[in-house]
C-alpha cells in the first residue's frame, strides 16, 4: 500500500471520531513523530526513593548518559545511531537524573556535565536536532527526556520567591529552594505549530524574516499566559499572515527541548478571504500554494522546507500526502 493510501484510509476512521471540527481537517493523526517516541518506563515511583537510587547507582549495569549543551555522545558508525552510556563510576560530576528501568531492570541515568574525551573513530558529540531521527525509539526518548532535564537545571539554578541556589530533588525532576521551602518543576513552554488550508485545499507556507532565502515553514508561535492553543492558532495565523481561521483540529504534539518547548500540532481553515498580509517583522514573505505547485517549487528547489524531525515536516507531509522531497 502505498504512503498516500495508507493516509487515505487513516482519514476514513479519524473522520469519523470526536475532535473533527470543520469538513476540510480530515486527516490522520500524528503518531511516531520523532521525539514523542520513548520505549522505557520512566518510573516516576522511584525518584523519591533514596534507598532505590543508591543501589542503582551502586551496580554496575547501570548506564548513564551524558548530556552537554544539548549534545550526547553517539556512536554513527551503525544504520542506526547509538547513544554511547558510561557506568556510575565513569560519570563526571553534574546533576543527574533519573530517566527509567528497562524489562531486564537495568536502571538509566541521565546526567548535565561534561563529556568525556575527544571525538574516536565513529563516537563523536552530537545535538538532539540532528541524532533524533537516526536513534531507536529507546534511545530517542532518552536524549530527549535528558536534554529537556539538563536544560532546565543549567537555567533554572535559583528560587524565583527569594532568589536563594535550589537543589535538585526527586532524582532530578524538581527542585526546592532551602530556604523557603518552595519546590519548582521543569520548565516547558507551550508552542502551536498550524498548517492552514483555504478552501481550495491550499496550504499556507511563510518564511520567517530571520531564516536564510528558500526556507519556509507553516506559522508558529509561543502559547500566551491565559491563553488556550486553540486561541493561540487563531491569533498568531491573523497576527502573522492577516489570515483568519475558523476550524482548528488538534493533531499530536512532540517536546522540542531546545531549550523548552512542547510543539502542539494543529490544523487551521481560513475562512472568509484568502489574502495574505504578512507581519514584516516576524514574517518576509507568505504564499499559498496547492499540492502541484509545491511539489514543483521543491522540484525546482525555489524553496526548502523543514526537516524530518519536526512536527512542521510531518504536518506538511500530512497534508501533502507522501514523503517530501528539498529539506532544509
Ligand atoms: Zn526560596
């Protein structure tokens, strides 16, 4: 079965569901994007469990990944990339936190300090954004859950009520300033990702006024305190494109920890007019385009669009119908 019937088929049973609010938002939803796969329990249970994580840390199965700056070491020399882990005794000095217990209660560890020695042979220092797509689902949960930990505790080092050090507690998920007492919990902000159609079928692409000539990409933008997503979708596609959308379905999300974000996947129809007012700051330039004429403006590479790992690849891709071809 080709990818386009596969698609079409998935569009028979979602249509059908709760969450399908206007005629045109048909379509699958997003499973097994790129950093929203994990494969080990993350055994919340035992973050408290001081005794536990003693003993963990004592045996020498127990493997630790290193994350600095968003990178791990990685071994490429394989068809599919793997994360390179040290035991506890090997692991430098850092916040460590712990990431789960696999089915043969082998414990991981994920732990913000430096990484070990220069780059050999095939293992070499490599970010999130680049590795994600290349590691098994094991792996790609780990690096992401230990980046988004690490980025959190390099940034978030004092108490936002009395500005005293906190310290790390709950293996690493928390922290508690002994002072006061407080406790704070990791840091995520909420982001909406959309691609909006018209009613021609038409998907909207924008290139954002900051990135290189070519790149585009569908609107994004930052969830507002006391806003909800769906709000958020309808403000930024106006504030950012003058275009306004009726119906919004929610399609998947995938954390995006660099340094804290969780995209939140949506789909958009514009109603009413089509005309397209950028906001010049934000955005150089928007046009709609149908599935012919993107896929000629990426035969003839007038544009790029962004890579596989991202949630906006795999809602283009959703709409287009098959792989995409000209990636950033
Ligand atoms: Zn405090």
């Amino acid at each position: 079965m080709s990818a386009a019937a596969s698609l079409a088929d998935d569009n028979e049973s979602v249509a059908a569901g709760p969450g399908l609010t206007g005629p045109g938002l048909s379509g699958p939803v997003l499973t097994d994007l790129v950093l929203a796969r994990a494969e080990l329990d993350r055994s919340a249970h035992l973050r408290a469990d001081e005794a536990w994580l003693a003993s963990a840390w004592a045996e020498p199965r127990t493997r630790v990944l290193v994350v600095e700056q968003g990178r791990a070491l990685c071994d490429m020399g394989h068809d599919l990339a793997r994360l390179v882990f040290v035991s506890p005794p090997q692991a430098p000095d850092g916040v460590r936190f712990l990431l789960g217990v696999d089915d043969d209660e082998v414990a991981f560890f994920g732990l913000a300090g430096p990484l070990a020695g220069p780059p050999r042979e095939t293992v070499r220092p490599v970010p999130l954004r680049e590795v994600g797509p290349l590691l098994s689902d094991r792996d790609a949960g780990l690096l992401t859950h230990a980046v988004a930990l690490a980025n959190w505790h390099e940034t978030f080092t004092h108490c936002p009520r009395c500005g005293a050090v906190t310290d790390p507690i709950s293996s690493g998920h928390a922290r508690k300033c002994p002072v006061d007492g407080s406790e704070h919990f990791p840091r995520v902000d909420p982001a909406m990702i959309v691609l909006v159609t018209d009613s021609a079928g038409r998907c909207l692409l924008a290139r954002n006024a900051m990135w290189p000539a070519r790149r585009v990409s569908i609107l994004a933008g930052f969830v507002e305190a006391g806003e909800s997503a769906e709000q958020a979708v309808a403000r930024e596609v106006h504030e950012e494109s003058g275009v306004v959308v009726g119906a919004v379905r929610y399609l998947g999300s995938q954390p995006w920890p660099m340094p804290q974000s969780l995209m939140l996947g949506f789909r958009a129809e514009a109603t009413g007019s089509t005309e397209i007012t950028v906001d010049a700051d934000e955005i150089a330039e928007a046009h709609w385009y149908s599935r012919e004429e993107l896929r000629l403006a990426l035969a003839a590479q007038e544009i790029l669009l962004p890579p596989p790992v991202s949630i906006a690849h795999r809602l283009i891709q959703s709409w287009y119908g098959e792989e995409l071809p000209g990636v950033w």
